[in-house]
C-alpha cells in the first residue's frame, strides 16, 4: 500500500533495479512484481518519476486512485501474465516513449478515471487474451503521425467513455484477430476515430 511520498528512479529497463518492490528479472522500475508474485498492490498517491517503467507487473492485482507518474523515455505501466489493474485516477504522463501503457499475454487493464498525457500511443494492447476496458478518463497525446490513440492487436478492447485529444492522430487501430468495441458516449477530438490501416 503506497498512500504518499515522491519515489525517483533512473536507469535501463534491464537494470534490474527497483526503489520500493523488487521485480527481480522483469526490469527495473519503481514498483513491480516477478512472475511468481500473485500480491496485490495497492497506490492512493504519491508522486513517481521515472526513466524507465514506474509500474511492472506479472500475475499481481494492481490499483490505483490517484497520484502522479511521470516518465521520460518508457511507459508508465507494463502489464504481462495474469495481472490485473484497475485505474479510477491519478495523473499519468510519458515523454520520448512509444506508450503508456501496455498490456500483454493474459493481463486485463480496466481505465475507470485519470488523466493520460502522452507524447505517442496512451495504449497498446498486444496479445490474444489479454483485455483493456476504457469507460471513463481524460487521454491526450501530441502524436503527429499516421497512429493512434489506442493499438489494438490481437487482444479484446472495449471503449465505452472518456474524452480522448490528439488532433493530428486517430481514435484507434485494431488489427486483424483484435476486436474494438466502442460506446456511443466517447468524446473524440482526433482526425479520424478509426484508423483503417498503418502504412
């Protein structure tokens, strides 16, 4: 349970380094969790910076209700295995990183509030059986490229609200095998909501 106080870290993703949960041989981060860990963790605030992921976990439960997350040069969250996160606020930010966030193997990302700034994709969901549900949050990137907000590969995604901003970008991609559900009551201020294709 993180409540309060500022955690900083620097370092590669394979430092193998972490300040406050050793992640052992998944990267180095603030807080993390190895492939073995099934704990829970717990965030209500605080402040993290970060050059590489802040948040890494592997078949562990992951909350958070606020705080803020800043990182130069990775994501914020990496989610792999069977591990669950739910986010209901907090600030998040990324600068000279692909994503935000990614979801991997069979993990589930369920956005309920938070306000997303990032600099390229805010979600990329990348495996068969994984799952991302969006129905509520503030997500904004400065992406001036043919991409999008959300990438969705193989796995399931469900937008169903929220307000997403990135007027020289798109709403979302799925590519062929991935499915894209999205709710009436998403405000988009993007070039186009769907991207059909990435040359």
């Amino acid at each position: 349970l993180v409540t309060g106080g500022t955690f900083s870290h620097t370092g590669a993703l394979d430092s193998h380094a972490s300040d406050v949960y050793d992640p052992h041989k998944e990267g180095g981060c603030i807080i993390g969790s190895d492939t073995s860990s099934k704990g829970s963790i717990t965030i209500s605030g605080g402040t993290f910076q970060s050059t590489c992921n802040i948040l890494r976990c592997n078949n562990s439960t992951l909350t958070i209700s606020n705080g803020k997350f800043s990182v130069n040069g990775a994501g914020v969250l990496w989610l792999d295995g069977n591990a669950k996160a739910t986010l209901t606020g907090g600030t998040y930010s990324a600068k000279k990183s692909n994503e935000l966030c990614t979801i991997l193997a069979k993990s589930k990302l369920t956005v309920k509030g938070g306000t997303f700034n990032s600099e390229w994709s805010v979600f990329e969901n990348w495996s068969r059986d994984a799952v991302l549900t969006i129905s509520a949050g503030t997500f904004i990137t400065t992406m001036n490229e043919k991409n999008a907000m959300v990438r969705n590969a193989d796995g399931k995604t469900s937008i169903t609200g929220g307000s997403f901003t990135g007027k020289n970008c798109y709403g979302y991609f799925t590519e062929e095998g991935g499915t894209v559900k999205v709710g009436k009551n998403v405000k988009w201020d993007v070039k186009e909501v769907e991207l059909k294709q990435i040359d």
